[in-house]
C-alpha cells in the first residue's frame, strides 16, 4: 500500500506474515551457510602425509560398487543361492529351536509356544 493508505487487517496480518517467512528463511540460510564451512577432510590426516593408494584395494572398492550390475543367476549358481538363502537359516532355526526345548529355556516356555 501507498504511504499513509489505510491498511485492512487482512492486509497487515500478511505482511506480517511475509516479514515472519523471509527473517525465517533468512535465519535458516545463514545457518545451512554455517554448516557448509566445515573443512572437509583436514582432520588428522592430510595432504602433507603423501599417501599413496593401493591399486589392488582400489579396485576391489570398484568391483563392489558394481557387483549388483554384474551378478547374475542361472542354473550353475542358483543351488548355492538357495542353499545359502533357505536351507542354512531354516537349518539353524530348527536346532537353536531344538536346544531350547530339550534345555527348558525361560524364554521358549513364556513365548507361549511349549
């Protein structure tokens, strides 16, 4: 509104609110602009300690971050996925569950399941 109009309520409850908005966002730039400043990485080792990198180390990391694109399943190691997926786990499940009644384990007679 122009210097000296009368403003409506409506009116100054938004620029109210406008002020409120921007001195809140303002607070929060100044924040996130403090927290960016951080030295990233000058901790306790730095460049000054020439380390060299491992080639063989650096190529296992790579071959980890890509092993989700390069494994497949087929007929040669399907058997040891379901080995490893079912058989071993239910295996274990079957004799601790086993231990647990020949013992008369607390925690098996409160499970409700004796």
């Amino acid at each position: 509104p122009a210097a000296g109009a009368p403003t409506t309520i409506k009116q100054r409850h938004t620029m109210i609110g406008n002020l409120v908005a921007r001195s809140g966002l303002r607070a929060a730039t100044q924040t996130v602009a403090r927290t960016q400043r951080r030295k990233m990485g000058d901790g306790p080792f730095t460049d000054a300690m020439h380390v060299k990198k491992n080639k063989y180390v650096e190529e296992w990391n790579g071959r980890r971050e890509i092993t989700e694109k390069a494994f497949e399943v087929g007929p040669n190691n399907l058997p040891a996925i379901f080995f490893c997926v079912f058989v071993f786990p239910f295996t274990v499940y079957t004799f601790t569950r086993r231990e647990l009644i020949i013992k008369g384990d607390p925690r098996y007679k409160k499970s409700g399941l004796a």
